[in-house]
C-alpha cells in the first residue's frame, strides 16, 4: 500500500481479515460485530491513523453506542469466576433494548486501566465506563473527572465530591452477615482469605472480622491474587498454623471450592472439622458436596443496574447521585456446621 495513498475502509478490512461492513459497523460504534473483532479493527485503524469516523461523530456531537469495561484481573481468573459472567450478562441484557454495545479490555495495571480510558476517550470509542474494585484514595476517580468521562462505579462507599457515582454495594454488612453466622455457630477461631489487600471490600470485610475481637474471635486475613492455587496454598499455611481456624471465609466461590478441595485432600472433614463459607455464590457452590454456604447476590442484576444507571448518567445534563444496589442475602448451606 503506498503511503501516499489514503488508507480506505476496504484496506482496513483486507488487513483485519473482516468484512468492510464489520469495519464499518466497527468504527461508528455500532453493534454487530464482537468485541474482539472491534478491538482488532480499531487498533488497524490506528496504526494506519484512520479514524475519521470517530473524529466526525467527535464534531457532531454524537454518541459511539458502546460502553467500555476495563478489568484489572488476573485473566486465568474471569473465565472461572462466576462474579464476572454474570456481572458482564447483566450489563449487555440492559444495553440491547438501547442498541448499544459492550466494550471489554483486560489490563494488566491500575496504570494501563487508566490510560485504557484516555485512549477510548480521546478517539471516542466509548460513551461511558462500568468500573470496578475501587481502592482507597484510587487514582481512576480523579482521571475520570478529569477526562469528562461518564462512569459508575461499583463499589462498598458512596463517591466523593467530583469523582463518579457509585452503585453502593454495603460489604460492611455483607460481611458482619456472614462472620456473625459462623460466630453464632461458636466458631472462635475464623480466617478470611481475601482477593487482593488494596481492594476497599477486602479492607472492609477484613475489617469487620477484627471487630470481632470483643466477642473474643480470633480473627486471620490472607491477601491473594484471587486465584484458586492460591486460595489452596492460604488454606495449606493456616492448617500448618498451631492453632488453626475452625472456620474459613473465602472472597469467591471459585477459591472457596479450591480450598474445599485443598481441605478434602487432607482428609479434614468439611464441616465437622472445618467449617468454609464464601462471600460470592453461585451454581456450582450450591451443587459441590458438601455445598458451599455463601452469600448470595444477583449480580445479573448488580451489572443491569449498573449499566442502567451509566445509560442515565451519559443522557443527564449533570451529575447524578449515587444508588444502592440489591442486598446479598445469606444462603446456609452443608459446608458450615456448629464448631466443636
């Protein structure tokens, strides 16, 4: 191709292996082409600085029709965790009826995340964002404002002054539901082995557990990187503790099954010798044996809000307050029993 040459959309569509009008359909936000193909076609767009359909709609004032979900997760992680299926389900069945599309990207950092977003707000990729897992004194809020661009953020704690609306989930009572159960089964000695430590839920969960104290638990936390090798290795080093828990708290039902397993293959009985609970739910927790007891939530339901609530945010004339999202409830199930 010579580079004199204006790059067109069927040069596009040769060098992406798609159609012209999956180019077509890729560069003016519409749907009908997959997420992935929409990544690979922008990013040839790019390199071959096209992007006059974004810059047009950019001058019109007009909207991309797609949403944007950057997710800073181990990538192993999101295909077994039942959290993010549903989560992303649920976002998509709330932005079909508004014809509008689903743009996904893993990174690697919380840096990457952030400049993921410069990048779709400076070709107009997306109309908005979904965040997750926000952190104490997180970096993305204030790069959000100061992009302008629509964003809710699911989360524990309602949004500070400037900085992007939340859909309050309460971890704090979430997790005092779940501690005091096991307290109320006379289990004294409870650990929570936790996704990774800067995420505000951990702090909060962990939180709620020390508060314990005064009823005289002893309470243990484990950050880790949320995969099940290292729930299986956290369940390992609390065994070989002394004194070891009677009850273990994991943060997804992935980990918890790991632990279940790590707990089996020692031959402990679950839950005559260990009681295991979870803080996310899901089939699969309530069909192992013994089934898992877990906190239950729709997370459906948690990302159609929350991207209803994005749909609202990006039409309002300013910015909306925050709401509240759908309580998770405690399901009992057979992996938690009364502590001897």
């Amino acid at each position: 191709m010579s580079p004199a040459r204006r790059v067109t959309i069927s040069d596009i569509a040769r060098l992406a292996g798609v159609s012209p009008g999956a180019v077509s359909f890729a560069l003016n936000g519409r749907p009908g082409v997959s997420a992935e193909t929409r990544a690979r076609i922008l990013e040839v767009a790019a390199q071959h600085d096209w992007l006059p359909s974004s810059t047009a709609r950019a001058l019109a004032g007009a909207r991309s029709g797609v949403i944007g979900f950057a997710v800073n997760r181990p990538a192993r992680t999101l295909g077994a965790e039942a959290f993010f299926i549903d989560l992303t389900a649920g976002v998509q069945s709330a932005l079909a009826p508004h014809h509008l599309a689903l743009q996904t990207a893993l990174v690697p950092s919380i840096d990457e995340e952030i400049a993921t977003y410069r990048r779709w707000r400076s070709s107009h990729q997306v109309d908005g964002v979904v965040v997750i897992d926000p952190r104490d004194d997180d970096p993305r809020m204030p790069a959000l404002r100061d992009l302008a661009l629509p964003a809710v953020v699911i989360g524990s704690l309602r949004s500070e002054p400037d900085h992007p609306a939340t859909l309050q989930v309460d971890d704090e009572r979430v997790a005092h539901t779940l501690f005091e159960h096991l307290v109320g089964l006379g289990h004294r000695r409870i650990a929570y082995v936790s996704g990774p430590a800067e995420f505000q839920h951990t702090r909060l969960r962990a939180e709620a557990l020390w508060e314990l104290a005064v009823e005289g638990v002893a309470g243990t936390v484990i950050p880790t990187d949320s995969s099940p090798a290292a729930a299986s290795a956290a369940l390992a080093r609390l065994l070989a503790d002394e004194v070891s828990p009677s009850a273990v708290v994991f943060d997804s039902d992935v980990m918890a099954i790991a632990g279940l397993r790590a707990a089996q293959e020692r031959r402990l009985a679950v839950p005559a010798d260990l009681s295991i609970a979870s803080f996310d739910d899901s089939t699969v927790a309530a069909l192992v044996r013994p089934s898992i007891t877990a906190m239950t939530r729709d997370t459906f339901g948690l990302g159609a809000a929350a991207a209803n609530f994005l749909i609202d945010q990006i039409a309002a004339s300013a910015p909306l307050p925050d709401r509240s999202g759908s309580a998770p409830v405690l399901s009992v199930r057979e992996s938690t029993a009364r502590a001897h």
